[in-house]
C-alpha cells in the first residue's frame, strides 16, 4: 500500500510539470485600475471573498490616498480564476505593506497593514500600523486595533506579516518601519481587538521594506526575515521575543534588498534570497547542525539591476526556484535543491522596470503552477509613475491534480498553534464551473494512515488557515490533500513526514545538530541593573565562550566560562537600559546534543 501511495505522488509530480515554464501577461482589470503613483508598496494573494479564486490585495504606493492617483485605502483586485480583475476600494489611507489572514477566528479573513498615510479622519486609516476585520466579502472593513502603533508615534511602517508567534492559537503581527526612524515591532493578539508589544529593535535603524514571519531553524517558532540595518534574521523563542540569528550573512546598512523566503534545500526550514549590492541575485541556506548561514547561489547572477526576489517552486518540481524583478526584467532560475539554479525564463518588462512590489505563491488561473504579480516603475523622465501587472503560467489545464506546497516535510509544528496549509490545483474547466472544493486530511502515523478529518468542502483557492490539534504527538504526520471536480477525484500526500508536539527535544533525533558545550537556564536577577547571575542547564563540557548582544546584533560584552562551570556573572553597569540575549559561543559536535539556548536579558536603569 505504501509503495502504490508513493507511486501515485511521484505521477502526479511529473506530470504538473512536463514542459518548459512560460507566462501570459494577465493584467486585465489591474493595469491602470486604479491608476497608480510611484513609490514602493506591497501585494499579497488570498481568497478575500471566499469564491475559490485567488485575489490580489494592497493599501497601495505614495499615492494612496489621491496623491496623483485615483487610490485609496485597501484595494482588492477580485480574481476571476481565469486572470481577469475588478477592484474595490475602501478607505481613505495607505501607502505601505499588507499582511492577510483571520486573527478573530471567525471563518472570515482580515488584513494588517503598516503605512506612511494614517490621513483617515475615523478609527479605520488612523494608525501606522493596524488590523482590519473583514466580513468576507472584501468590500467591507472595520478597525480591529486598539493597542497598536497610534498615529504620530513614528515616520511610519510598511511591510507586514502575520503569525502566531506566542502558539496561543492566535495570529500576531510583526512589520518594519518605513525607512528610518522605528525599525522592527511585533505585537501580540489578545483576542478581543487588543494587542500589546512584545518586542522591538532599537528605533534609530534603516530599512529596505521587507518583513516576513517564518520558521528557520526548526524550532517551531516563528523566526523573522527582514531587510534593516543589521541583522536580516531573528530567531523566534516562542514567547514573543526575538534575538540576533544572522550569523554567517552579510549585513547592508540599509537592510537586504528585496529580501524573501523559501525552503530551498527542503529539510523543513525557511531559507532566503535577496539582491546584493551590485543588482545581483543570492541565495543562502542555514545549517542548522553548524549554526552558520552559507551560500547557495551557483549559477546566480552576481551582478545586474535586480531589486526584489520572491523564492516559490515556479514548475512544481518539488524544489524551490528563484524570481527577480528589476532593470526591465522578471527572471526565473529553477533550483535542484543543492544550490545550483538554471535560468529558465526571462520577461521584459517596461523601461526602467525597477522593482516596487513582487508576489508569487498563488496559482490564480488553476493550472496547477503559481503565478505572479508585480508593481514595476515604468516611463521616462519626468513622467515615471508604477504600474501593476500580473503574468500567469500558460501551461495548459489538461486533466483535475492537486500539489502539496506546504507542507512539505520536516516542519515541526507546536500544538495549538496556527499554521497555513497551502496547494495548487489543475483544474480543466475552472472557468464554466467552478474550481472544485478540496478536503484536508492527516495522518500521525505515516503515508498509509489512517486519516483524519482537517476540514471539508473548501474552495479550491491553495490556502486553509489550521489550529493544530492540541492532543497530537507524532513525528510521522502526512497530510493528504483531495480535489473533487464535477464527479471527479484526485488525491495525493505531502512527499515526506513533518512533527506535530513539542519540537524542544527533536531536533537531535532526526538529524545531527551542534551541541553546544552549554545552553542558559536562569538570569536573575531579571530585570537588572548592575549584576546579573548567569546559571546554565548543564556544566561546560570544556571551556567556551558567550557573547551578550544588543537587539540590532551588536555584540556587547563577551566572556569565557571554565569547563565543569554551571555558571558566571554578568556586569551590566555601564549598559543602557533594554533587552539583551546571552548567545552560547563554543561548540563540540556530537549525536545527542540540541540548539543552544539563549538567555533574554532585561537591564532598566
């Protein structure tokens, strides 16, 4: 049975992906609807409206709200299934980045968004960071914020994102400033239309725009990607704080450009691709058994004029491919899985072209390949001004399949935490009928089940909002996604097992992990203001070294701790007051160790 469920994958794999990828541009209804101005912005793809067609979503560029433009607030591009587009706008602000998914749990998906203009004169638009109920039809939107960056607090935020960071079964926010002036800030969801901050950088740093919520290091807890000064990576603790993981990256003064995420080596964590300096395009991976980042770019340009990167798996292949946009060009490199990448499509766009917003990840014409949409500068001087536009890959809709995109294998999910199942879908007649409804099975003891119910009778639109199940353990858990269509079925299952429980003493068991020569257990006191007891959770198998750092990464004091120790003092006296983490330097290789453990440090004056 197991190997005829393997059989059955591995078929429906080659067969979405016969052929070379090429795109149609579709930006009927987009293109000049409304008219835009210029500036960076961001889009996301989600399903606004429930109608099993993915749709487009902004609060728009510098324009918005009638800056030069017929913008204002947020604006959904509805998805006809087919590539067309119809927008609506409400509001009177904008200017920034979006973030969409259902923090009330109410079935209904809702928006957050970090912006520049809070020029609205009523709750809804006053902000620079806020969080919108939706009602489900994408035409109505109602203040959902109480908590969150008030107006006039700051220059401003932008890109936006959302996940649940604290694994209380609820979304949170996290988003970037606009520029300079506040940096990172997350927020945690208490449920009832509050949010309170959980953590934050120092306010005085640049940054490029980009935010993202994903796990990297495989710990099940959100981890941050973003473009700022600094760091362009932060490892989650699953409370709510968040401390330096960028170890081995280059750092810009103004943040990664163009900075994305994706699981490129597909062990289960996020890794990232980003523009360097030069307008060329990079990819690295972290190595969690060396704690290190490495480059994984062979046969990526190293120069040129790219701006943004977007990492999703462009032919449905099983391994992730690179996208940038930028100089009059879209580019795709399809990836192996082992850092080499082979140009595959290249898409002229408009002089300059230069990159303003970039999204892929959702299959909006139901080929069963994920498709693109972009903000681009285009004209001449003095007459530049942004336009949107999308392009859909043309393979054609021969016969009903399902791809499992996340996920995939190797993820480790906390219970009660909230995670998003994602797919693409073949769907042959999409336009007279309807794309299907999909159901969502799992199994916590392999391929072969038995399964149980996730949810049932879904549009078929690639993305399911899950509260993982509190009462699952297991290491072996598969999901198995079902398309119906018109009397027709097609099922398959995600290609390897992903871990549902708690993901703390794991990582030894299914791989090899540096095991470092000592994790932190207790500060105390905690807060403090001159002296602090650093105590450990085991003694150093040999002397090591330990390093404070500030939130921007910056490291502020060091010491050394004798083999045997179970623990040192810390002098924080001439420190300014904030939050601070110990970070375990020294390391031994062994099979039976874990990740280290830091120690959140917290020095009021």
């Amino acid at each position: 049975m197991r190997l005829k469920v393997l059989i059955m994958m591995i078929f429906t794999l080659f067969s979405l992906t016969i052929g070379q990828l090429s795109y149609i541009e579709s930006s009927s209804g987009l293109i000049n609807n409304p008219r835009l101005d210029e500036g960076r912005t961001e889009l996301e793809f989600a399903d606004i409206n429930n109608d099993g067609n993915p749709d487009i979503i902004s609060i728009g560029d510098h324009g918005n709200p009638y800056i030069n433009s017929e913008q204002h607030g947020i604006m959904v591009w509805f998805g006809d299934g087919q590539g067309n587009w119809t927008v609506y706008q409400y509001g009177n602000f904008g200017y920034g980045g979006i973030a969409v998914g259902d923090v009330n749990r109410d079935g209904k998906l809702d928006v957050g968004y970090g912006m520049h203009h809070n020029y609205a004169q009523e709750d809804l638009g006053d902000d620079m960071l806020e969080v919108a109920l939706g009602d489900g039809t994408g035409r109505m939107w109602v203040a959902w914020d109480d908590g969150l960056m008030p107006g006039g607090a700051c220059w401003g935020m932008f890109s936006t994102d959302f996940a649940d960071v604290d694994h209380d079964g609820l979304l949170d926010i996290g988003s970037c400033s606009f520029g300079y002036g506040v940096g990172l800030r997350v927020y945690l969801n208490r449920g009832d239309g509050t949010w309170v901050e959980s953590w934050g950088t120092p306010e005085s740093i640049n940054s490029d725009m980009e935010f993202y919520f994903r796990d990297v290091n495989l710990d099940g807890n959100p981890d941050i990607i973003c473009a700022t000064a600094g760091p362009a990576v932060y490892f989650g603790d699953g409370q709510g704080s968040f401390y330096p993981g960028d170890s081995g990256l280059p750092r810009s003064n103004y943040g990664l450009s163009g900075i994305s995420p994706g699981d490129v080596d597909n062990d289960g964590g996020f890794d990232i691709a980003f523009c360097n300096n030069q307008g060329g395009v990079e990819v690295w991976c972290w190595n969690d058994s060396a704690g290190v980042w490495h480059s994984f770019s062979n046969g990526l340009p190293t120069s040129g004029n790219y701006g943004g990167t977007q990492l999703c798996d462009m032919n449905a292949d099983g391994y992730v491919d690179v996208g940038a946009v930028g100089g009059g060009r879209i580019t795709i490199w399809t990836g192996d899985g082992d850092g080499n990448w082979t140009r595959a499509v290249d898409i002229n766009t408009n002089s300059p072209g230069s990159y303003e917003a970039y999204r892929t990840g959702a299959d909006f014409d139901h080929n069963g390949r994920p498709d693109m949409a972009v903000v681009l500068m285009e004209g001449t001087f003095p007459n530049y001004r942004n336009y949107a536009r999308a392009y859909k890959e043309a393979t054609p809709r021969n016969s009903l399949r399902i791809f499992p995109v996340f996920p995939r294998g190797g993820e480790r999910f906390w219970n009660n935490s909230v995670q998003f199942i994602d797919w693409w879908s073949e769907v042959p007649r999409a336009e007279s009928s309807g794309a299907g409804f999909v159901r969502l099975e799992i199994s916590t003891t392999g391929p072969d089940g038995p399964w149980s119910l996730i949810a049932d009778s879904l549009p078929n639109n690639g993305r399911y909002q899950w509260l993982v199940p509190q009462e699952i353990s297991s290491r072996d858990c598969f999901i198995r996604y079902t398309v119906f269509k018109d009397g027709q079925v097609s099922s398959v299952i995600n290609p390897r097992p992903f871990f549902i429980g708690d993901p703390t003493g794991v990582k030894s068991e299914i791989r090899n992990f540096v095991f470092r020569s000592a994790s932190i257990c207790h500060v105390v006191p905690n807060p403090t203001s001159e002296r602090a007891r650093v105590m450990l959770t085991t003694p150093a198998e040999r002397d090591w070294l330990w390093q404070l750092l500030d939130v921007s990464g910056q490291v502020r004091r060091w010491g050394r701790v004798n083999s045997g120790d179970r623990e040192f003092f810390l002098d924080t006296r001439d420190l300014p007051a904030g939050v601070y983490f110990i970070i375990p330097e020294g390391y031994t290789t062994t099979d039976s160790g874990a990740a280290p453990i830091p120690g959140r440090v917290v020095i009021a004056k």
